[in-house]
C-alpha cells in the first residue's frame, strides 16, 4: 500500500532557474540531486523520517516517458513486490522491473490517466542523505 507521498516532479524550461528562484523566494534548499528535501517524522514510528523530495526536470527528459504530463508524483510503498503482483492482477501497466540501490527499491507504472507513477520502497535503515534520491 502506500504509505506517503515520497517526490514531486515536474518540468520546466530551466530548471536551474526554477531551483534558484524557490531557493531565493521560498527558502528551499537544493541537494546533491539537484532537489529540495522535506523531512517529517512517521507517525507510527516517531525515531523515523520520511524523506519527500521536489524536483524540476529540463523539459526534454524522458524521464516521464511514456506520459506526456507535465509531472510525475513518486509514492513511498510497503512490499513493492507483492504490491506488483496485486497491480499487475488489476490490469495496470508496469513499465520496468524493480531496481534496486541503496536507498530502496522502485518501479514505474502508468495510472488510468496516461500519468507514469514512480513507486518506491525506502530500505529500513537508509542514512539521512542517501535516502534522499
């Protein structure tokens, strides 16, 4: 199921540009990935955090493909792949196989809408700025 929102991505003309006029109006910080992290605490268990990320991504990334939205919302999942069984059961499209890195494991699939939907499984014990992707 999933349990958060975990990424907001969208397009944008200059990215660059975009970054920093968030950075100077609204205080939003940058990372290593060239995103701005939330981090908020779960509720079910206080000691972890959750890690949300906001991203804009040049124009002419297929990253979204095959949508043609202007964004893409990634969703923090419990048990990627049973939730993949489920999906595939119901008829959804799955676009790639699970990959697997150091901060957890994702998929891409398409929503009824033509939206793609990146999924993601934060491993338990990710550090602070590699869960950050």
């Amino acid at each position: 199921k999933v349990t958060g929102i975990g990424g907001i991505f969208f397009f944008s003309d200059n990215p660059k540009e975009m970054k920093e006029w968030y950075t100077k109006n609204l205080g939003l910080e940058v990372n290593a990935w060239g995103a701005s992290s939330f981090d908020s605490r779960d509720l079910n268990n206080p000691e972890k955090i959750n890690t949300l990320q906001w991203t804009p991504f040049k124009r002419e990334s297929d990253y979204f493909s095959p949508s043609k939205k202007e964004f893409m919302i990634n969703y923090r999942v419990q048990n990627l792949e049973a939730l993949l069984i489920q999906l595939k059961a119901n008829g959804v499209t799955v676009l790639d196989s699970v990959t697997t890195y150091d901060f957890g494991k994702f998929v891409h699939i398409m929503d009824g809408e033509g939206n793609k939907i990146e999924l993601w499984e934060p491993t338990e014990e990710a550090p602070k700025e590699e869960a950050k992707k």
